[in-house]
C-alpha cells in the first residue's frame, strides 16, 4: 500500500501480503531520454511526477497476476501483464500502469500451466495478390504460439520490448505535445527497468519443460536479451474494448443492435457514449496522422497494434502504441497508401466489434464491411483535411486522402501503385 502525503511529496509504499517491493536496474527514464516530457509532466500533474521519483527508488509489484483491488492497486480482469496504481489517492489524475512484472508473481507456475493446456489455431499464407506460395494451416498451444508466432517469451517482457514501447511512445508524445499542447490520450511513458538476471533464470527454468522444441529454441534465445518493467502514465483505467464483458448481437438470440447500444449506455456497463468513444477514436487517429505517425506497419501483422480492440480503450484512447511507425521512416507512395488503408481497415473493425460485439464478423457484417470502410475513410478524411488547415502535414498524405476529379483517377492512381 502507498502512504498518502502531500502532492509535492514523494510518495513511499510498503510491503504487505499482496505487494512487495523491488529494486531493478533503472534502463530508461523519461527525465533524461525527453526532458521536455518530464518538465510538462511536473507541471500538468505534480502529484504523478512525484509518484514517478518515488518509483525510481523502489518499484512495487503484485504477488499474484489475479484480478484485485488493493487501493491503491487494481489490476482488472483479463490485465494479466499490466497492473495499475491510482494516482488519485495522491492527488494526481489517472493511474500509473506498470507492466511486466508477473515474473515475480507466485502463480505464475499456474499461469503458463494454463498456457500449456489452451489451444490457438494459427493460419498464414505468403505469397503475391495472385498466387499463394504458401498456406498452413496448424493448432497450436498457447504457450508455443507466443514464441513461434509473436517472437516473445510467454509471460515476460523482454527489455527490448519494454525499450521499443518507451521510445514509440516518447516520440509519439512529443510530436503531439509540440502541436496540441498536451499529451495524447496514450500511453505517456515514465521509466524502464531491467530485472536482474534471477528473474531469467526464474522464468527459462519454468517455461523449459513446457515449451515445444522449436519454441523452447526460440525462448532460450531471445532470454539473452533479458526481461524488464514499463511504467507508464495513462489518464484513466485504460479498460479495453477487448475485456467489455457483454454479450455479442445475435438478433436470433434476441440481442439486437439497438439493444446492445442501450446496454452500452446503462450503468452496469459504466453508461457507455458509444458515439462519443467512436469520435475520440476517430479523433485520435487524425491527430496521430497529422503529427506524422501510422498506428501500424506491416511488422506488426502478427504482433497486434494499438488499433485492435484489445487496445482500443473504452475512455476514446489506445494502448501499446509500439506498433507506431513515424511517416518519414515510409519511402514510397505505395508503402504509404497500404500503411493508411490497413489502419482504417483495422479501425473499421473495432469500431464494429464495439457496436456489435468482439465476434461482429458475419455474413450480415461482411456484406456492409465496403460501406463501413467507407464511412471510417470519409470521416478520417475530412478530419485530416481539418488538421491540414490548422498547421502542417505530410503532403503524401493529403495526397492519398483527396479525391481526385473522377473514378478512374482514383482506380489509376492505386492500379499504379500496386501493379507496376
């Protein structure tokens, strides 16, 4: 639990049976890698800049990855690698997430234990638009699909990782900060921590006789590179889309649509404003645009990235904003235009699995998915033309947002892209 002091404070916690207290190897902080960040931070919000410097010094973990509420702890259901102090209880705003710290959890044998027993069904195809090369097809344990499919180590967090999400985030903040004045509805990251290499050896000797051999080979690789912490602010408990605990629409069921909007707003559902999560969404994505980042590039398609419903959060925000890419890192127009048209198609997907449920593909849905794809690329469109107006864009974006004079213009300029 923390000892509640004055907001000027540094805030000190203490172990209990549900917290204990840690020391790890500081890797990254926002004071000396954004500076600029920190300063904005101690003056938008003290209290979590005091908060922060009381983490420097000693880093609280929970003993167990279970959902709990531990004021001011709380990790919800389905957080399994993320929990969250309240900053509030100090005086500041929102929570401070920290993530990857189920390592020292003490069920963490039952935790890949249950890896171990589930089954995913994995399928990839590689190939050109007009010939398959390859297509597989395989069931596999959720415990190997995280190494073999993924590239990471079932219940870690590589420091490579942890580094990858602070610089995405940083600079992603800072490029917002400059134009809006304030910090993005995303991740605004704190500190980085490399735990010792106890916790390594914790972890192989746990997952090595679990593990397939191929992914065994894999995980006793990318363990070189070590496993870490992230610690990052957020404006509120970022509750994902993706742990919304509502039935799906199914009219024959007798769950209609209307019926899942008026569900939404009421109180057992935290009195949801699906339009208005919808506009905050649309919103955020024009500004990430304008400020001159893709919410996800082609590396990553088996990763995730902020836009999928298990980052969407219900506050209008994203989390897990690795899958940023900054425009100027794109070097050609065809690059650019997939980058765009993959992230209103994945936009278009969470915004249907919000207003229809997390298993929102259907025969119904499929036949209006154009038109919901449309409808994303027109409002983003406008918003970005709105953002264009206000100060400066990256031209090939505009250019690949406008509409030319005539239909064949718009299937010319995209046959020339994609079939010369």
């Amino acid at each position: 639990m923390i000892t509640v002091m004055e907001a000027s404070a540094v805030p000190s916690f203490v172990e209990d049976s549900v917290v204990k207290l840690t020391q790890p190897q500081l890797v990254w902080d926002v004071a000396t890698e954004a500076p600029e960040l920190a300063q904005a931070l101690a003056e938008r919000d003290p209290a979590v800049a005091a908060l922060c410097a009381s983490l420097r010094k000693s880093l609280p973990v929970l003993r167990h990855n279970l959902e709990i509420v531990h004021p001011p702890f709380v990790r919800p259901s389905g957080h399994h690698r993320c929990f969250y102090i309240d900053a509030t209880v100090g005086g500041g705003k929102g929570v401070v997430a920290v993530k990857g710290t189920e390592v020292h959890a003490e069920n963490f044998p039952d935790w890949m234990k249950q890896q171990q027993q589930s089954r995913v069904h994995v399928e990839g195809t590689v190939g050109s638009l007009s010939h398959t090369v390859t297509e597989s097809r395989a069931e596999m344990r959720g415990i190997d699909k995280w190494p073999v499919v993924e590239g990471k180590v079932p219940g870690g967090y590589l420091t490579h990782e942890a580094l990858g999400d602070a610089k995405a985030a940083a600079a992603f903040q800072r490029a917002y900060y400059a134009r809006y004045g304030e910090p993005a509805r995303a991740p605004f990251p704190l500190l980085v921590f490399r735990w010792p290499d106890e916790a390594r050896r914790r972890v192989w000797d746990e997952l090595a006789p679990r593990l397939a051999d191929r992914a065994r080979g894999i995980v006793e690789r990318l363990l070189q590179d070590g496993l870490a912490c992230y610690v990052y602010h957020y404006p509120t408990l970022p509750l994902r889309l993706a742990h919304l605990r509502m039935k799906d629409v199914n009219v024959s069921a007798g769950l209609t649509y209307p019926g899942r909007v008026e569900a939404l707003s009421s109180a057992k559902f935290g009195q949801l404003d699906v339009g208005a999560i919808i506009d905050r969404w649309l919103e955020l994505v024009a500004r990430m645009l304008a400020v001159g980042f893709f919410p996800k590039d082609a590396g990553s398609t088996v990763t995730g990235d902020c836009l999928q419903f298990q980052n969407a959060v219900l506050d209008g925000g994203f989390a897990d904003v690795e899958s940023l890419i900054a425009m100027e890192r794109i070097g050609d127009e065809r690059e650019l235009h997939d980058a765009l048209v993959r992230s209103v198609q994945e936009l278009t997907a969470t915004v249907c699995r919000l207003l229809l449920g997390l298993s929102a593909p259907s025969r119904e849905l499929r036949d209006r998915m154009p038109e919901m794809f449309t409808f994303v690329w027109n409002d983003l469109a406008r918003r970005v033309a709105d953002e264009a107006k206000r100060g400066s864009i990256d031209a090939r974006l505009t250019a690949a947002l406008s509409e030319p004079r005539s239909l064949f213009a718009q299937l010319d300029r995209v046959f020339r892209l994609f079939f010369c």
